[in-house]
C-alpha cells in the first residue's frame, strides 16, 4: 500500500516541522523539501508503470511516440513546477512561487506547440 507509505512520511515530515517550528524555525522549509523529495521517490515505480503503458498503447495505435514522449514532459513539468510553487508558498515566498508558476505554464505551452500543431493539422485534413 503505496499510500500509506506517503501518508507516513507526509504525517512524521508535519510532526517534525511542528517541533522544529518551536525550536530552529529556518530548518521546517528544509522538512518540507526532504520530505516532497521522499514522497516523489515512492512514486517513482508507478510513473514507470505509467510511461511503459502509454508507450505500449501508442505502439499498439500505431500513434508516433514523439507525442507521447511531449506528454510525458509537460506532466513532469507540471508536476515539479507544482512542488516547487508549494514549497515557495510553504516558505512564505509567494512572489517567487507564482513566477515559478508562470514559468512553468509558459515551458509547457512552448512545449505542446507541435501537439497543437499537428491537431490543426488533423482537423483541416477532416474538414
């Protein structure tokens, strides 16, 4: 049960800042990171899964793994953007958070400009 694990060090990373908020307040962000990066860790062997069925479908379809492969990119960016915008708002800093934000849309919409481009494409040739 993968999310009891991730619940476990969510619930010990909380107890841990709430002690260490007492005490050395500085160190709580350094929690939340290590914690996030413990939490991204576990979920590694499910992203794997993951990408392996979206490569084995788009062989099966016949679909050009290229696009895929853009897919898979903009969720990752999307993922560690959100980390990132997170522990920027758990810091206080939510100047920095949201141009990490808009950095982040901005990678994204760069990056799915051939996905668009090829929809276009496909809806001219159908009309």
């Amino acid at each position: 049960m993968d999310i009891i694990k991730i619940i476990g060090v969510g619930f010990i990373s909380l107890i841990i800042s709430v002690i260490l908020k007492e005490y050395k307040r500085e160190y709580v962000i350094y929690i939340s990171i290590i914690s996030g990066a413990i939490i991204i860790f576990l979920c590694f062997g499910k992203l794997k899964e993951i990408i392996d069925m979206l490569i084995s479908i788009a062989n099966k379809s016949g679909t050009n793994s290229y696009f895929i492969l853009l897919l898979l990119k903009i969720t990752g960016i999307a993922i560690l953007s959100e980390y990132a915008v997170s522990i920027c708002k758990d810091a206080g800093e939510n100047a920095i958070a949201s141009k990490i934000d808009l950095g982040g849309k901005i990678l994204i919409i760069s990056i799915s400009i051939p996905i668009i481009s090829k929809l276009l494409e496909t809806i001219t040739k159908i009309m």
